[in-house]
C-alpha cells in the first residue's frame, strides 16, 4: 500500500489532461482536491498504523516478477508525507479560485499531482539512485509550474532555476556515482556498510561536499540560494506556496538528512559545518528580507532564513535539536504555505506585489489580514503559535550542547524576522486605506477557505505541541537519533 503514495496521484495525473477535454473546470476540480485528500487521510490513519510494528519496506511486483524499486516507511518519512499532504491539500483548494484565470486547470492539477508524486517518492527512496530519480520527476514539474503564465518574468525565473537546479543535479548524481563505483550498491545499507570496511575518509569528505553543495542549492541555503527570490514571486502563488512550502524542504534539507545520517553519520566536523551554513543563511536571508519592497520577495527570503533554523537543529544532531528542526519544518510549511496564499489573494484583488503601494487592506479583506498575521507571528517566533516552540526547542538544545554564540544568533535573527513581519503587515494591511483599494474585496470563497485552515493549523500546532511531539516529531527524530 505504501505504491499508493506513487501509484494515485500519477494515475490521475495521466487522465487529467484527457479529462480536461470533457470538463474545463469541475471535474479538474475535483479529481485533483480529491486525490490530495484521500492522500492525507491515509497518511493520518492508515499509514499511521502500519508503522505500529515498526518500519515497513515494500517491493514492486509486476505481473509476478519483483521490480528493483523498493520503498520503505518508518517515523520520519511519514512525518514529512504528513508534511506534503498537508499542504498540497491547502494548495490544491486554494487554487480552484485563484487558477481561474490561468486556465488549462486539468494540466495545471496534473503538473501538480506529478510533483507530489515526486515528492512522495523521495521521501519513500532507500537509494541514492532512486532519490535522484524522484528529486528530478518533482523538479522537472516544478520548472513547468514556476513558468505556468508564460509571462517575460516567470520564464526567465523557470530559466534561472532549471540552469542552477542543473548544476545540483550534477554535483548530486557525480557523488552517487563515486559511492556505487567504490561500494558496489545502492541502497542506504549497503553504500553505509561498504564505507565501514574501506579507507574512504577522502572521498567521503568529497562526496559530502557535493551533496552538501546539491541539495544545499535545493534547500537555498546560503550561499546556494540565488534562484530562489526569482522562482518563487513569479510563480502563481500556490505553486510559490508549494515550492517553499515543501519542495525546498523535500529536495534539499530531508534528502540531506537521511543522507547524512543514514550513510556517513553525522560527524563533529559536519555537524559544524551543517550549524554554521545554516547560521549564516540564518543571517544573512533575514537581513534581505527586511530590504525588500515585494510582498513574495520578503517571503522568498524569508523562507531561506527559516530553513536555517531547520537546518541548524537537525546539523546539531542531539534528540532534543533533532526534533527542535524537525518541528520547525512542519510549523514553517504550514506557516508560510499560508503567506504565500495570502500574498496571492492580495496581489489577485490589487493587483501589485509592491508593499509601498497597499495599505489598510484589512479593512477590504479582514480574513486575509488576520490568517497572514497568524503565519507571520508563527514564523516570527511569537508565542504561543507553533513557530516559537519550534524555535525555543532549537536555542535550548544549542545552550546544552555548548554552542551558545549560534544560540545567540538564533534569537537575534528571530528579533529580524519579526521586525520585517510587522513591517510586512503594517504597509499591506493596517494604516489608511489606500484610495485605490476602496473597491476591493476579500478573496472568493476557496481561496479563504484555504488560508483558514491553515491558519487554524498554525494556531493548533502551537496550544496542541506536546501532543504533535509525541504523536508526529518524536518518532521521526527517533529514526534519525537511531541512524547515527
């Protein structure tokens, strides 16, 4: 059942397109939302409970001959399937208002399910080729997606991100293939135990550095992090929604991970590395966000700077940082899933991104304003929202385990994130309206719909926190502190 996650959403993305020439809207509508949805039903209950007897690894049978493509499922994989499905539902609903005017919504839903599907294969892979594979399928989707309008600024970002993304590729594949030439596998397991019995500690080095080099691009940390504030304003703000939202995370900072801790081990020398890249996108990102005058800009920054803090709870590698990391990816998916949706309904009803240009739009649009406070607030750290607890379990594990000069740049670059977030919400919605924005309404139903529920998310991920660190980021963390 674990082929479901791979088997669903490219099936209907193969009949979307046919079902797009009987039905322009509705049944695109449908199919897409549909298939999202059964997805994340499955992933909270019935994936859920596979895992009581601990990880599940399944192979494809095709017309009885084994097929060499096998998935696994354990703690950490279903986390970030939670992850994906979550989000990808929000977007999906999000969209049946907002792609309206696009059009071609069947192939539009059927871009998307593709890269879902990628997504869900990388998280599923237990080998290097296979994560190579699957991180391509959910790129190659993503290039269509980012370019969707065909606009002069979308395909040059499309442009700009397929030639950097081609680069990562490039280090990522020269590394896998290093590995299999020197330990004769694959899989995690083997290329893992095949480096215990050989004197490789050069070309581990080498080969780390690559991957820290591709996935580090994928991820966008600094200084890996160029494409990013192009791709990510120009695209239509469900897929800007998706790509920072999940995608950088998926591609760059789970792949990472499970590389790091499942083959190398994370080390003293790497876990610096990994804590002080991360510190300086941590840095750096927020420091570009509070320059910025575009609303999806600031948030494409933004989302360079909290990947940081993701990657510097991981990077440090004690249980305590671990789920710190881990619980900050899923508060800042959700958070700025939601942000970025925002950004798309205010730029759709005033049709400018320019913050300099807006004011007082919560008078127009209050269920906007207040679910981007919600996100904002959460991604800034404030209590008692999901992304202070996130953070606070990162800054505490940084004090115990002695690293308290990366402690200190953790809470002073959350000073930044909240100065530019209250910058953000002062000159788009509070103030004097803007004459020209007299007119203006709230976004149409779905697309409100959309932000709420993941408003409503952030808010429970913050007063429900034991409960999600037990039930979802303790057994994920588990899996990574057994790993190493």
């Amino acid at each position: 059942m674990i082929f479901l996650y791979l088997a669903l959403p490219l099936a209907v993305a193969a009949v979307l397109p046919l079902v797009g020439k009987v039905s322009k809207k509705t049944l695109p509508d449908l199919l897409g939302n549909a298939t999202m949805a059964f997805l994340l039903v499955y992933t909270a209950t019935g994936a859920k409970s596979l895992l009581a007897g601990g990880p599940l690894v399944q192979r494809l049978d095709w017309f009885g001959e084994t097929v060499n493509l096998q998935v696994a499922l354990d703690g950490f994989g279903l986390f970030m399937l939670l992850a994906v499905q979550l989000v990808s539902l929000a977007v999906g609903l999000f969209s049946i208002d907002y792609m309206e005017h696009y059009g071609a919504k069947a192939n539009y839903y059927a871009l998307l399910l593709v890269m879902v599907a990628g997504m869900n294969g990388l998280i599923l892979s237990t080998d290097l080729f296979n994560i190579y594979i699957f991180l391509e399928v959910a790129a190659v989707a993503s290039y269509a997606l980012v370019a969707y309008g065909l606009e002069h600024d979308e395909l040059e970002a499309s442009f700009k991100y397929l030639m950097l993304s081609v680069v990562a590729s490039a280090a990522i594949l020269v590394a896998v293939a290093v590995l299999f030439g020197m330990t004769g596998g694959l899989s995690f397991a083997a290329v893992a135990e095949g480096l215990k019995t050989l004197p490789a500690r050069g070309v581990v080095a080498v080969c780390s550095a690559l991957f820290l080099m591709g996935f580090g691009l994928k991820a966008a940390l600094v200084p890996f992090h160029a494409w990013l504030p192009d791709a990510h304003p120009s695209a239509p703000a469900p897929i800007s929604a998706v790509l920072s939202g999940l995608l950088i995370k998926v591609s760059g900072v789970y792949a990472l991970t499970r590389i790091f801790f499942n083959i190398f081990g994370l080390t003293p020398a790497l876990s610096q590395v990994l804590m002080w890249t991360a510190a300086v996108s941590v840095v750096v990102a927020a420091f570009l966000a509070l320059g910025q005058k575009d609303i999806k800009r600031m948030l494409a920054y933004s989302s360079v700077s909290q990947v940081g803090y993701i990657v510097l709870g991981i990077g440090l590698g004690t249980p305590l940082g671990l789920a710190g990391g881990l619980f900050h990816l899923l508060n800042h998916a959700l958070a700025k899933g939601l942000l970025f949706l925002n950004s798309g309904s205010v730029q759709q009803a005033t049709g400018t991104r320019d913050l300099e240009e807006m004011g007082g739009l919560a008078r127009r649009m209050p269920v906007t304003a207040g679910t981007s406070l919600v996100g904002a607030l959460s991604v800034a750290g404030v209590p008692p929202l999901g992304g202070f607890w996130s953070k606070l379990l990162i800054i505490i594990a940084l004090v115990q385990a002695g690293e308290g000069v990366l402690a200190v740049i953790a809470v002073l670059a959350s000073v930044l994130t909240l100065w530019y977030y209250l910058i953000l919400q002062r000159k788009a919605f509070f103030g004097k309206l803007n004459e020209r924005w007299r007119d203006v309404r709230e976004a149409p139903f779905w697309m409100a719909a959309a932000t709420v529920v993941l408003a409503l998310l952030v808010i429970g991920m913050g007063i429900l926190f034991a409960s999600v660190l037990r039930t979802w980021i303790q057994p994920a963390a588990d899996v990574l502190t057994r790993g190493f």
